[in-house]
C-alpha cells in the first residue's frame, strides 16, 4: 500500500514536471514574439520621423520664396530616447540603444532640426531650419 502511495506521488511530480516545462516554453515563445512586435514598431516609427523631416524639407524647396510652416517631431520613439540631425545632404537618424538607424538623402539645408518643434522657411531660394 505504501509502495503505490510513493508511486502516485512520483507520477504526480513527474505530470507537474512536465506541465511546468511546457507552460515554461509557452511563455518564451509569447515573449519572444511582443518583442518582435516591439521592435518592428520601433523601427516603423523611426522611418516615420526621418521621412517627415525629409518631406518638410522637399515641401520647402519646392515652394515659392516666403515660405515657412511649423512642425512636430516626438521627443520619444516609443520608449526610446533619439538623435536626429541634418548635415551634408542625409538626414540621418539614430535611437540611444542603437538598434535603429537610418539616413535618407534631402538637399543642403541651413540650420540644424530640434527634438520636438521645428519651423522650416524659404528665403531667396535657401531652405533654412530653425534659423
């Protein structure tokens, strides 16, 4: 009697081992994926900022001299502190963790760009950025 007492509690550990280990791998796997989730996200809404500042900047080279319009870029991507600058014709784009980068090409500008408020202007057919 006693045999079978230690057999259903061996069997039991063995049931709770295995039950352990697969919600243990279930879990890995969702937390594998909102990772995923969270870098892809992070990536899309870096492209977002540098392709907004590259489109004000081809709005304004575009328009007529007298030109000049305030925007917005976030302080944050996500969770993520940023550096954003404009320089020798890229406007190049790079979060604190340095897990997202990217440039993208624009005309030679004057000025430099600010996280947050920007105002961008057309004078004599010179873009200037936050002059």
């Amino acid at each position: 009697m006693e045999y079978k007492k230690a057999q259903v509690g061996v069997e039991f550990m063995i049931i709770m081992g295995a039950l352990l280990l697969f919600v243990s791998i279930f879990l890995l796997i969702i937390q594998g994926n909102t990772e995923d989730k969270r870098y892809q996200r992070e990536d899309i809404l870096t492209k977002e900022v540098a392709l907004t500042v590259q489109n004000e900047i081809n709005l304004a080279l575009k328009s007529g001299d007298g030109y000049i319009r305030e925007f917005k870029i976030p302080e944050k991507i996500g969770e993520l502190e940023y550096e954003i600058s404009v320089d020798s014709g890229v406007v190049y784009i790079r979060t604190d963790d340095g897990r997202h980068a990217l440039t993208l090409p624009v005309i030679e500008i004057n000025g430099s760009i600010n996280v947050t408020n920007n105002v961008i202007e057309k004078i004599n057919g010179v873009v200037y950025l936050n002059r």
